[in-house]
C-alpha cells in the first residue's frame, strides 16, 4: 500500500516537457489575458460584452491549477528542495499577474453604474452575477493598477519569504527527546500518549527545542503582519480584521453575533477542563501537556487501513455518495498519510478543480483524534466534490465557509462511532476526544483569534519582540481558559507552531474553525429532524458556496445567522455533552 500522494494526474515529474511546455504556456496566456484587460478596461463602454469575454477567459486559465497545485504540493512534503522553491517563485510572479488581472476588473466595475442591467440582459453574466457585485463592492478599496501590482511583486519578496523561512524552520527543527531525534510533528503527537510523564517530558522538549528557531520566527510573523497593517492601511481599512471579514464573505453582525455566543459560554465550557484536571489528579486546572491526555483506560492504536475502513463505513450510513468518495480518495491514493522529515506538520485538504480532484496531507499516528482529522479533511474534499458542476470562477468560497462540511463529516463519525460500540469505556474515550477537539475549535481558537488581534494591535506600534509574542500568547490562553488552564504550564510558543498566522492572505484564520464547528453543529441538528430530505438541500448548499455571501448560504438552509441565538443553540450542544462528562467518575 502507497501511503504517499500520487500526483501523476498532475504530470510525472517537474522536469517533464509537459509540465514546462506548460508553465511557459501559462506565462504566455498570462500576459496575453494581461494586455487584453489593458486594452479593453480603459471605458466602460460595451461592459457587457468585455465582462463576458474577461470571465471566460478567467474560467480558462483554470487549466494551469495543476501547474500551482503539482508545485506547492510536492514543496509541502519537502521542503528544503531548491528546485522546487525555485519554481515556486517563478510561478508565484506569475499568480501576481492574474491577481493584476482580477483587478483590473474591478477596477473596471467601479465606473459601470448600471451593472444590475447589464448582468440582467446577459444569460452569460447572470450566472456570476454574485461574483461581479462583489468585485464592485469590493472596487473603493482597492488602489490603481501600478500600486496594486507593486504591493504583489513585493510581496514576493516579503511576506512570501517570510512564510517559506518560517515552514523551513519548522519543517526541519530538530527535536532532542530521550536520546533520540524527533520531527515537530512527532514530538507533539506524543501529548495524546498514555503516559503522563512521556507527556510532560515531550511538552518541556518541544518547548525547549523552540528556543533554536524563537528569533528567525519572531521576525516572520513580524514581517507578515507589517505587511498586511500597511497594505490595510493603503488600501483604506480600518483594520486586518474589517478586511478579513471582507474577504471572508462574512457580515460584521454575524461575526459580532457569533463572538459574543463564545464568549457569554465560556464559564461553561470551561467546566471540562476542570473536570479532566481532576479526573488526572490536578487541582489548579490542566498542565498544557495534559490538555490532550487520554482519561479512559481505551487508548487504542488504529492501522491506517482500520481508519480507512472505518471512515467508509460510516460515510456510507450517511450518504452512499460521500462513502464513494472517500472510498476514490483511497483507491486513488489521494492521501499523504506519515510523517517524514522535510514534510509540514498538521493536515489539509487542497482542491485541484480543474481535474475534480482533491489531495489530502496528514501526520497519521494511529489516534482515534487522527482517524476523525482523516474525516475532516475528507469533509473538504466532499465539498469541492459538490462544486464540480459550477464554473471556475464561481467555485472559491471563503474561510469559515471552508471549515463546515470538513467539520460536519466530523460529527458524522463521533456520532456513528458512539451508537456502534456498548462499550463505556470506548464511549468515554469517544466522548472526551469529541470534547477535547470541539473545544479545541472554541476555546483554544478564541485565544488565537485574541493573540492575532494584540499582534496587530501592537506591530502596527513597532517589531513585536520573541519575549512580547510569547507573553500575549500566555495572556490569551489564559482569557480563554480560565481556571481551565493550570497557569504555571501553559503554552507560550504556541504561535511558532501554528500555520495559520504565516500567511499574509490568509489572516485570522482562527475564528473561521469556530464557525465551522457551530455552524455544522446547528445543520447535523437540522439533519437529525429531517434525514430524508436532508442530505440533498446540504449538497446544494455546498454548491452554491462560491457565489453567496455567508449569510445567504444560512438563509438557504434555513437558518438566521445574525441572531446570537443560532449560535447560542449550537453552543449549548456541546454544553450537554460537557455536563454528561462532568458526571464522569473513574
């Protein structure tokens, strides 16, 4: 069995002629479509003919997704390889370009009055109607052509680097442990370990080994973040956050509505951290290094295949459709699946639409928390599977949007692997890695989202120092937590280890999680009233992602997203099952 990704439908190799006949071809149409907009976004005369031409000509350039996708893929399980960085680079100038020609269009869309009438009179534009409202929305933030393109190439050299050093550092860091060398990927699995004091001594090794690379990192989130306050503040912001919630699709009241939920709910969902600190004999709350301790006496190793299988299974009672897709991304070895040095920590799921495909990294160690992280990303690839009939351009939906049918497809396999066993300690174990990674969603990403907001805060006043970073860290985790947490051993590198601040694109990506979480929660609710009909309404609203606002996609499904109740509801679903924890006794 092939336990690494095939991406051989991409092309065999970087040196094949296809793919550089194809990355000169992609350069070629690139600055064609570039002097086409040139030419013909200078009036906004004969608009509706221009907009049709320019979106399928947009539509078309999807041919090269596999060019960018072969690359960053095959970088993210080695890192340090220099052919392929170069490569990178020379495709990511290239992606500035295209980024130049959607502004261009929007840019264009700025001066078109009537746009309502001209998408109306076009069977063509009517389909994207969503899509060109929202680049005119969009139209006073952005600066002319020349600055817009500045800030790109430049990022290239800035944020861009900043990122690749900080995924090198922490692709290759060096883990010293019990007289052995380990990944950061694999000294962090050990804090699911059974062993309390094989928990504790990875948890002071893993923050010891950070010591070596605190600086270097120091320096990349600062020069992401500075880039991003300038780039807000040119662009006319008031904030990262307003921008984010721009681009996120994602209405300031739901936003504010879904915030102030977590927070009137904290209190209570801190109680299982309180208890699991007093279900492993602590009694000033939990020790980071045993936030993911395993309380039952079910700690049980799973082989890759009885994952597989398992994932399946319970996919299939849900719908034969999603258990036929993830049955394909198996066959088909869609899947990195171990830890390897060279290879970036964590897990995702990367869309390849132009082929209907997915591919899916994990760091699988044989948890049960990896068996449901497999279902997760699965969840991804399910939703770009329901894409699969919409037009290119109307196939990109936003973070939190990103995080519901992965976290869904999450629910659906807790939920079947609770009703398929009668034993109470594997339902223990269960029920505790549910909570532990749910919460971990919620609280541990309100103290993100809070440590995010205060380096902004303070970057835009000067260099956040390695110190600084580490002490907001610790006061954030302790906002979120409370007495949840024992405040002598908390986490202050957790901002090294985290990807999710290294992306100068992709900023606040935290609270999207929480979305995820609490939205997919109120539609398995929604699921459970209604089985039969169900299913089909939630494949179409995955379809529709791409071109709705967030909270026309609630609407869609039934659901009022600028009521604090909504998510006030989902919340106290996650308090029920906190309160039968509480009634646990070993």
């Amino acid at each position: 069995m092939d336990t690494n990704w095939n991406l051989d439908n991409l092309y065999i190799s970087y040196e094949s002629d296809k793919f550089l006949n194809d990355l000169e071809n992609f350069e070629k149409v690139v600055k064609d479509f570039s002097k086409w907009c040139n030419d013909n976004f200078n009036s906004a005369q004969n608009a509706k003919e221009k907009l049709e031409i320019y979106l399928q000509k947009l539509n078309d350039l999807s041919v090269f997704d596999s060019l960018i996708a072969y690359v960053y893929l095959n970088l993210k399980v080695d890192t340090t390889n220099s052919k392929l960085l170069n490569l990178s680079s020379k495709i990511e100038k290239i992606v500035v370009d295209v980024k130049q020609i959607k502004n261009y269009v929007t840019l264009f869309l700025k001066d078109v009055n009537n746009l309502d009438n001209i998408i109306n009179s076009s069977d063509v534009l009517k389909e994207y109607s969503f899509i060109l409202k929202e680049a005119k929305d969009k139209a006073d933030k952005l600066l002319d052509n020349d600055k817009e393109y500045i800030i790109s190439k430049m990022s290239l050299n800035g944020s861009s680097m900043w990122t690749k050093q900080w995924q090198q550092i922490t692709s290759t860091l060096a883990v010293e442990y019990n007289n052995s060398v380990l990944t950061l990927p694999e000294i962090r699995n050990l804090a699911y370990d059974k062993d309390k004091e094989v928990r504790k001594e990875a948890y002071y090794s893993e923050l010891k080994s950070y010591e070596k690379i605190d600086i270097p990192a120091s320096f990349s989130i600062n020069g992401i973040k500075g880039e991003v306050i300038e780039t807000c503040n040119m662009r006319g912001y008031s904030s990262p956050l307003e921008m984010t919630l721009k681009d996120s699709r994602l209405d300031k009241e739901v936003f504010e509505a879904m915030f102030s939920a977590i927070k009137e709910s904290l209190p209570k969902l801190q109680k299982y951290f309180i208890k699991k600190a007093e279900l492993l004999g602590h009694k000033n709350g939990l020790p980071f290094y045993d936030l993911f301790a395993p309380i039952s006496n079910n700690t049980k190793k799973y082989t890759y295949d009885e994952a597989k299988q398992f994932v399946y299974d319970n996919f299939s009672k849900f719908s034969q459709k999603l258990g036929d897709f993830a049955k394909k991304a198996f066959d088909n070895n869609w899947i990195d699946v171990y830890s390897k040095k060279g290879k970036v920590g964590g897990a995702f799921c990367y869309s390849i639409q132009h082929i209907k495909e997915s591919r899916i990294l994990l760091n699988f160690s044989g948890s049960l928390d990896n068996i449901f992280t497999l279902g997760h990303e699965l969840g991804h690839g399910y939703h770009n599977l329901c894409l699969n009939n919409e037009k290119d351009v109307n196939t990109h939906y936003s973070m939190p949007i990103a995080e519901t049918a992965s976290t869904f497809c999450e629910h659906i396999l807790v939920k079947s692997a609770l009703e398929s066993t009668s034993d109470e300690d594997e339902k223990l174990a269960i029920l505790e890695n549910d909570l532990s990674g749910t919460l971990q969603c919620i609280v541990d990403i309100y103290s993100r989202f809070l440590f995010e907001d205060e380096v902004f805060k303070r970057r835009n006043n000067g260099f956040v120092s390695k110190d600084e970073l580490c002490d907001i860290m610790e006061n954030a985790q302790k906002q979120a937590y409370g007495n949840g947490l024992d405040h002598n051993f908390l986490h202050k590198y957790m901002w090294i280890c985290k990807t999710h601040y290294y992306n100068a694109n992709a900023n606040y990506y935290n609270f999207p999680y929480a979305y995820g979480v609490l939205f997919s929660k109120g539609l398995f609710s929604l699921y459970l009233k209604d089985k039969e009909n169900f299913i089909k309404k939630y494949d179409d609203m995955l379809s529709i992602t791409g071109k709705c606002s967030l909270y026309e996609v609630g609407k869609f499904i039934g659901v009022d997203l600028k009521t604090k109740d909504f998510w006030l509801s989902s919340l106290n679903l996650i308090i029920e099952d906190i309160n039968k924890y509480c009634e646990i006794n070993l």
